[in-house]
C-alpha cells in the first residue's frame, strides 16, 4: 500500500468510532511514524498492526510508545500514566512560581513516566530531584527518559510504597505529587481505554480517596523547610476535602485547572 492508500484507508476505518478531529489527529501519529519505514511491504504491515491496536480502543501514546508533554516527547506504555495536559499546567505553576530560584532539591511522589520532574529540570538547570514509585516498570521508563535528556545526574530514583513508608525528616524545597485518587466505585463511568490499557495502581485507591493525601500530610510534617512548597493535583470532587486536610495546620490554596475545574492544591507553612 502507498502513503495514499494507507491514508484512505484508515479514515474509511475510523470513520463511525472517532469524530474528524480525533481522527485528524490520530492520522499525524501515524503518518509520522510510516514515513520512518522505507519498504512499502514492511510499511503495510506495520500500519496493519497500529491500526487495529487503535480499532481495539489502545490508546495512541501506547501504540506508539511516546508522548507529548510541555515542551519535551517522553516515553510511555503501559506500565506508566498517560502524560495529561492539566499536569502540564501543574509543572508550569510551579515553575511560575519558582521564578529566579536556584539550588532547589525537589522530590516528586508518584513519578510515573517522570513527566514532571523531568520537565521541571529540563526547564531548570541548577534544579535537582528525587523520584518515588511503587513500580518498577514505572521507574524503568522514567529512567530511559532521564536518559534521553542527559539529566541522570540531576535526579534520583526510589522504589518506594508511600503508604507504608516510615517517614523521616526531610527538607526539601518542592514536593509535587499526582496520586491516584479515583474510587474504583467510579470505573463503570470511566472512558474504556483508560480502564482496558492504563495501569490501575497510579489510577486507583484501595479504600479512602484522601489516603494518599493522608500521607502526604504526614510527609509534609516532617519536613523541615520553612520555605517547602507542596503541590497537588486532585479529583475536582474532593478539592476541598484535600484542602481541609493541610488547612490543620498549613496555608493551603485551591487552584482551578484550564476548564475552571478546582484542581490543584498548593500547602506552604504558616
């Protein structure tokens, strides 16, 4: 099949599941991905496998093994979160907020693909950080994208379960954690390909949606810096409930996403 007739074919082929501007959008991964392959036999056939990857609902960063995030391509599949655009807005609250500070030792909790860490540093030459993931395979992937932007010796990564970590003293400048914080109670209305592909220990919680938030507390108490910043993303329904768990004893500020959604939460001392 030429480039062509590649093209028609898969719009004939999604044309009753996605609407044009997914399907638009969709054809630019693929057609940047088989222009890479020379051979037109070897071309078909590679386009033959995406697409029935995407037919079956796969979401398009696994097909292909990457995704876009702030300004930076990381690589993800299924062991890691789908990158999402309102944490791209969490990364750029904090670096907005960060302007002209150097020397910050920052640790991300739940790091995932390292999204937000690696971006941070990308953005932020003397900045360091640490990574904590209860996954191995996670932190697999955020290594290899450490790699891909040569910032290796600018973060370190932990296998960490946070939830029954012991914490100690700790006095780090930033603390940013994305955390699961969806009841399984809410997967029958969830998009399938989210459910079917993504990884359900960064999604979901076992019991109490403010477990994770629980122990962030905890993780914030211990530390030391009078100047520590802690930033959040959360489900839009218990915003405020993440704000009167910090509001015991810290300043904590509700801050709405793109959509006007409560969204993220930002905790510094009093």
């Amino acid at each position: 099949m030429t480039l062509q007739e590649i093209k028609k074919d898969f719009k004939e082929s999604c044309e009753n599941l996605f609407n044009q501007t997914e399907i638009n959008q969709f054809w630019k991964w693929f057609e940047e991905n088989l222009v890479k392959i020379a051979d037109e036999n070897n071309r078909s056939n590679q386009y033959k496998v995406w697409i029935d990857d995407l037919l079956n609902g796969k979401p398009i960063q696994y097909i292909f093994g990457y995704a876009f995030f702030h300004r930076y391509q990381y690589f993800t599949d299924s062991q890691t979160l789908i990158p999402r655009p309102e944490t791209e807005e969490l990364c750029e609250l904090i670096l907005n907020s960060n302007k002209g500070t150097h020397q910050i030792k920052g640790i991300d909790i739940g790091t995932g693909s390292g999204c937000i860490p690696l971006t941070l540093l990308n953005e932020r030459k003397e900045w360091k950080f640490d990574a904590w993931d209860i996954s191995a395979g996670a932190l697999e992937v955020a290594k290899k994208n450490a790699e891909k932007y040569d910032l290796t010796q600018r973060i370190h990564f932990s296998q960490v379960n946070f939830l029954t970590n012991d914490f100690q003293e700790n006095d780090y400048d930033i603390i940013v954690s994305n955390p699961p914080y969806i009841s399984k109670s809410e997967l029958v209305n969830m998009d399938k390909r989210v459910v079917s592909f993504e990884p359900h220990l960064a999604l979901f919680v076992n019991h109490d949606v403010m477990e994770f938030y629980n122990a962030l507390y905890d993780f914030f108490e211990s530390n030391t810096n009078k100047n520590a910043q802690l930033w959040m993303e959360t489900h839009q329904d218990y915003c405020e409930d993440v704000i009167a768990i910090f509001s015991r004893k810290f300043e904590a500020k509700k801050i709405e996403d793109f959509s006007q959604n409560p969204r993220f939460v930002c905790v510094t001392k009093v």
